[in-house]
C-alpha cells in the first residue's frame, strides 16, 4: 500500500513539473531539488584568505584548530551575497561555500534523504570493533541542512569522517544558529574544503563566521577542523582506510626485518667489483630466487640497484 501510494505521489510530481514546464515555468521554482532562486556559483572574485594546508599544524588529538588568530576574513560586499556553491572541478570535488545566514534561509520542513550523493572519494565502510557509530565517513554538509536548508546537493557534499563532522563542524553549527534563532541577526557563513593535491578525500574544512549587525561581537570565527577518524588510518587519496593497530603492525614487521645475506652475492662481487658487506652496503631480497636491491646507506654513492641472479639455486 505504501509502495503503491509512493508510486502515486511520485507520478503527480512528475505531471506538475511538464505541465509547469509547457506553461513556460521555470522547475528551480519548484523547490524540488532543495535549492532557491537565491542560491548562486560561488563568486570567482571572493578574495577571502584560504588556509594553506602546509601552515595547518598536525593533528594533536584536538578536532580543530584556530586560524589567523581565529578572525575570519569577510568583506563588506560579503554582506550583499546570500548563498554560493562552487562548481564540482574535473575530479568532482567541492569548492567553497557561501551563505548569509538568517532565519528567511533555514529550513522549514524536515531533512531529505541525501545518500544517493556519492561525493569524492566516497566509500561506504565500518568498524565495528572500533567505531561506535560502526561506518567511517558521513555525508558532510559544507553549509549545514540547519543553516540553509540544502539537502542532495552535491555542491555542498563531501566526504567526512562521523568524528570529523560531529566533533569538529557540529559544534561551530550550532553555535551560528542558535545565534541566529535568538537575535533574529545574520551571519556571513564561509566553509571551505582543503585538499592537498589530486587527492579525492578533503584533509579538513576551513570555517568562518562573523555576525552582521553587531559586527563580530556575537560571532566570529575561523578555524580549521581536521577530517580524521582516531584509531582509523585514512588514505586521502582515494578514501581507502585501515585500523591503526594494522599499519602499527606492518611497521614493527618491517622494523624488525633483518639484512639478507647469502653465498649467491659471490658472484655480485665479481660482477661489481665490490664487497656487498662492507659497512656501506647491504642486501634485502626481493625475491626467493633470482632478484635482490643493494641498498646503500647515508655515506654510499649509490642509493639503490639491483641485482639479478641467474641460474642460482
């Protein structure tokens, strides 16, 4: 009965948008894809200061860290914006999001389904033995629902960890609507995703906020939270992870790993001319039979190459 009624409501969706559509309306006008006439391409000319990963300090156990002495950098054509997103670019990663956030742009009606975005770098994984909220990453809103009201928009959808969105955006959300809810004030509201390089998964977002009418006195921010998960090792690249205690072990493992030695490297002395196990040197093997690496250590010429053994059992 549901799934019928479903069907039904979907049907009459779709009738209205063409009888909309032949009537010369414009769909956007609808509200169906969770976007406002006012919600723009974030402006190229936004000459705001955006963090440099290189200058972020490590993560220390502190799921954000302030930036620029925590002062946002807003000008006063800022205030004339309502709400931006950014174009996904040719790896179909999100950029900066805009908006002046007041009580006309929060929602009104309850939250949408958003899982059928799939942002960069996405992977639906869990750890059940670690995390206690099971799955990895979370759809994060760059502006949050809260705030604009956006829902399946992939403008404003980036892959996060849960520790990530609850314990590092989470907080400054709140604080920017409940601001808003009691003073009826607006606050220019910018959140930038900061990747390093080609990578798919942001290392964190840059927040900033500053209240309007009273001019930073009631908000004002700027800080960077880290897109880390503890216990969790994240691959940026494409979004990959493992448990901690697995990389550990796979280091001590090759920590405790000891040189190769064997009679095979009688004839690699012949053939370079040298005494492989000289202070300088010293052999891995690669390969049971036929291939090792002569590495070299910090007084050697040579870094690294490799040794080929034929017909040596």
């Amino acid at each position: 009965m549901r799934s019928f009624r479903k069907i039904k409501n979907n049907l009459l969706i779709l009738l209205s948008v063409i009888g909309l559509a032949f009537a010369g309306c414009n769909i956007s006008d609808l509200g169906l894809f969770g976007t406002s006439d006012n919600v723009k391409v974030y402006d190229k000319n936004d000459r705001s200061i955006p963090v440099d990963i290189k200058d972020v300090p490590k993560y220390r156990g502190i799921p954000y860290v302030e930036i620029n002495d925590n002062k946002p950098s807003f000008s006063e054509k800022d205030k004339d914006r309502v709400e931006e997103y950014s174009k996904l670019d040719k790896l179909g990663r999100c950029g900066p999001a805009f908006a002046n956030v007041g009580k006309e742009l929060m929602p009104t009606s309850p939250r949408e389904s958003i899982r059928d975005v799939r942002p960069s770098g996405w992977h639906t994984v869990k750890y059940d033995d670690i995390l206690e909220d099971r799955y990895l990453y979370n759809r994060c809103h760059l502006i949050a629902f809260m705030l604009a009201g956006e829902n399946a928009n992939e403008r404003n959808l980036i892959t996060g960890t849960r520790y990530f969105n609850v314990e590092g955006m989470l907080p400054f959300e709140i604080q920017v609507a409940d601001y808003v809810k009691s003073t009826g004030n607006h606050v220019l509201y910018r959140v930038r995703p900061i990747f390093k390089g080609n990578d798919l998964v942001a290392r964190g977002v840059q927040m900033e906020a500053q209240s309007v009418e009273d001019g930073g006195e009631g908000i004002s921010f700027n800080v960077y939270c880290y897109n880390v998960q503890p216990g969790i090792r994240i691959n940026y690249k494409d979004g990959s992870s493992q448990p901690e205690s697995k990389v550990q072990k796979n280091k001590n493992k090759n920590k405790n790993k000891k040189p190769y030695k064997s009679n095979k490297t009688k004839k690699a002395r012949k053939k370079y001319g040298m005494n492989v196990f000289q202070k300088d040197w010293y052999i891995t093997e690669l390969d049971d039979y036929d291939i090792s690496f002569l590495d070299g250590n910090s007084t050697s010429k040579i870094k690294k190459c490799e040794i080929t053994f034929v017909n040596i059992c």
